[in-house]
C-alpha cells in the first residue's frame, strides 16, 4: 500500500517540517495552509462543549487493571490486584492503582461496554479514532480532524494556536486528517514537557535567545526589498501577516501557553513531574486559550508482558495526571465546556498469560474494553453498560465506536450528518449510516 497518498489507511501524517513549510516560523506555516484553502460551511448546532482533550491510552490499556476490576473472577483474571477501592459514587469501584481518581469519580463516567472486536493495533486504532470499519478504500479523518474542519478555521476560529494539536507525538497508526487533507492535520509539539524547558518544535527553537529571534526578524526586514518594488501586492501581504502571527506565537502572549514554568511549583507537583502529567497539564492551558481539539498522546500501555510490574508504575502515573486535570478543569469553570475522553484502541486479554516469556501478560482484546468520559455535557458518577463475570464480552449496554463518537459530536454541536469535504467530491458525512455501522448502541443519552 502507498504510504504517502492520504487515501491510504497509512499515509504519512504532518512532519513539524510540514508544518514550515511556507519558510516563515513556527506553527504559522500550518496555519497559512488553511489560510488558502475552501473554507468548507461549518454544521454546527447549539453546543454544550466547547473544547476536546482525548487521552489515547496508546497501546490499550488492560481494563482488568483499571476502570473495570474483577477480584472475584480469580488469580487468573485479576493477579495481584485484589483489592479494588470505593470511590466517591456508591457502588462504583475501579483499581485499587487508582486512589485519586476514586475520589474523583462524580466528576466522569465510565463505558465498560465498549466493543468493536478488533484486536490489531492499526485497525482498531483506526475504528476507535473514526468510527468507520477499515477496508473500504478510504482513509476517513479522525475524530480530531473532524472537529478541526468544524469547530476550527471553517466556523471562524481565529486563535494562533493551531486548532488541532497532539501532544507530544503523532501514533504513526494511520493519518489523522484522512482524505481531509492538510488543513485537518494536526500540529504535533514534539518534546518533553516534563523538562525543564518545553521545547515545542517550530515555535521554540533550542539554543535561540529572544534577543536572537528580535534581531533574525530585523535582519530579514533589511534584506526584504520585495515590499517597496510591489507595493500593494495582495500575496506579499498575506505572507506578511503570516510572518506576523508566526513571530507572535514565538515572541508575543500565544507562545507563552507552552511555557510551562508559569504554573505555580505544587500545581506541577501534582500532575506529576512525568512526561504524562505535564502534558495534562499543557492540555489544560491549550483548552483555556480556546483550542478546540487536544490529544495527548500517551504511550506504554502495550502490556503482553510483566503487565503488573508496569501497572505498579503506570497507574499512578494515570491517576495522578488525570484526577489532577479532572480537578484543575472543574476548579477553572472548565469542565462544562471540555469533553474528556479516555481509553486506546481495545483492551487486554481477561485471563493472564503466566507463563514465559509473559511472566504475567495480557494480549489484545477488542471484545470489551472500558473509558472513561468527563465534561463538556457528559454527566458524572454514572457507569455505563457492564462486562460479564470475568470482563470477557458485554453483558448490558454494548457501546461501539460510533456510539461514542456521535455522542462526542453530538456535545459539540457537530451534525453526523454533515458533508465531509472529499478531494474526489465522494459523498460521505461526519458519522457513517447505519448500513456501515459495526453495530448501534446508540448515544449515550443515559450520560448526556
């Protein structure tokens, strides 16, 4: 299969190359690419949510071990992790990893019905992300390209922060963007934002001074004579206010967002000082500067082997970073308006593999899975559906992709029906019929 052509379910996502590709600074070559291109109408109804931030639990995260713990199912089922705990919503228990997000638990619910069937990475990724079964020809956009295309540049959106933004790097799984294109693709930070300095690619440079940067833009005005021998050339002054807004995002108030040094010490401390928990915190301070779509991408959780031993370490990791971020959105009157969705692509096999080389494992498993859903119009403290006896299959409620994603649409004013823009004029909406449906739960209404 040809990756580079974006039909293809593995076309090569945006580079941070890419995104400057109109040689002026920083993100504002990516956004000058949706500065010359159709604007598409934007089907947008009343709105509950205004902002996403998706936490990709890339790899898939064993629902045993975290939203949906099964200590009477056994040694075999749920290992050493037999205790889970109480949280603040009587009769909901998650893992006893998870002490933080118990006592968060009225702000989020949790699917544990969710079930597609798939277990390779690449499709499954690819269903959970668009909702659409691969295989079609067509590499259909991700949920965050769909809602670039609508809540970003299309519906007016005049932030200089890109208004699709992946922190801190892209999964490789498939192209976000599909067959939208380069307007839809996302800007991808790079980095670590746990260091001591956030190095976000395109926009700081390392080893650069401000006074560096003042002095590289005075130059270039010198060298400029462009300006004076075409006055009043339209495309000169488009590239103008591009150089403009690229030198506001490296210098001026937008590019401060991702300095994370002007977070308060103790509010750092408690995200957790992990690659994780900074970029939760970063995602806070995207959504608070009014960018619609923020995934964090966040890797490790592809556990076939020594899966406890991990856990020990990864769990906290999760509940200190996302309680955190619950807490911080709700305390900033955020939440209302900031969907938050957590999960991967599946879940891991219910019954432990203990032999070697696993010592202790769990496979993919797309049967059942669980996430977690919070804000934005999505009501807290409620579980949805449930898993049998050992989490192997749905036992009530089965949730598809589609289900949640039409929800999520649904939140933010984003009609399913909608015409997506295709680069061959093929007709295909933002949510696909019901004849190309895997299955119909239905939205969430029980949350909503």
């Amino acid at each position: 299969m040809n990756t580079k052509q974006n039909s293809g379910l593995f076309s090569a996502p945006i580079s941070r190359r890419d995104a400057v590709r109109c040689a002026v600074l920083g993100a504002a070559g990516l956004m000058m690419a949706n500065k010359f291109v159709p604007k598409t109408q934007a089907a947008v109804r009343p709105a509950k949510a205004k902002s996403v931030i998706q936490v990709w639990m890339w790899g898939g995260p064993p629902h045993l071990d975290t939203f949906d713990p099964k200590p009477e199912a056994g040694n075999d089922y749920c290992g050493p992790l037999t205790n889970p705990i109480a949280t603040n919503v009587s009769g909901v228990r998650i893992c006893e990893l998870l002490p933080l997000l118990a006592k968060q638990a009225d702000k989020y619910s949790l699917i544990r019905s969710m079930t597609h069937g798939v277990n390779g990475h690449e499709t499954a990724a690819y269903e959970v992300q668009t909702g659409r079964k691969p295989g079609n020809g067509q590499v259909f956009p991700g949920v965050g390209a769909v809602v670039s295309l609508f809540k970003g540049y299309s519906a007016g959106y005049k932030g200089l922060l890109p208004p699709y933004i992946v922190l801190t790097q892209l999964q490789g799984r498939f192209s976000e963007a599909g067959f939208l294109g380069s307007r839809c693709k996302p800007f991808a930070t790079g980095g670590d934002p746990s260091s001591s300095k956030f190095v976000v690619e395109g926009v700081v440079a390392q080893g650069i001074t401000e006074q560096r940067q003042h002095d590289r833009r005075e130059l270039l005005h010198n060298l400029n004579t462009l300006d004076s021998a075409l006055p009043g050339d339209q495309r000169l002054a488009a590239m103008a206010q591009c150089e403009k807004e690229a030198y506001d995002l490296i210098l001026g108030d937008a590019g401060k967002v991702f300095d994370l040094s002007q977070e308060k010490p103790e509010l750092r401390e408690r995200y957790g000082q992990t690659h994780f928990g900074q970029a939760c915190l970063m995602a806070r301070r995207l959504v608070e500067k009014g960018v619609p779509y923020v995934t964090i991408n966040y890797q490790g959780w592809d556990l076939h082997k020594g899966l406890f031993t991990t856990m020990r370490r990864k769990g906290p990791e999760l509940d200190k970073g996302l309680a955190t971020l619950l807490q911080d959105l709700s305390d900033r009157g955020l939440l209302d308006s900031t969907i938050i969705w957590c999960g991967g692509e599946f879940g891991r096999s219910p019954r432990v593999q203990w032999d070697a080389p696993w010592n202790g494992g769990r496979n993919h498993y797309g049967k059942v899975f669980s996430y977690l859903v919070a804000g934005g119009g999505f009501k807290g403290g409620r579980v949805v559906g449930s898993s049998t006896e050992k989490g192997e299959e749905p036992k009530e409620r089965p949730v598809y992709p589609t289900d949640l994603i039409g929800s999520i649409y649904d939140l933010l004013g984003i009609d399913g029906n909608a015409k997506l823009p295709h680069p061959q004029g093929l007709a295909f909406t933002a949510m696909p019929p019901t004849s190309e449906r895997r299955g119909i739960g239905g939205h969430l209404t029980e949350i909503m």
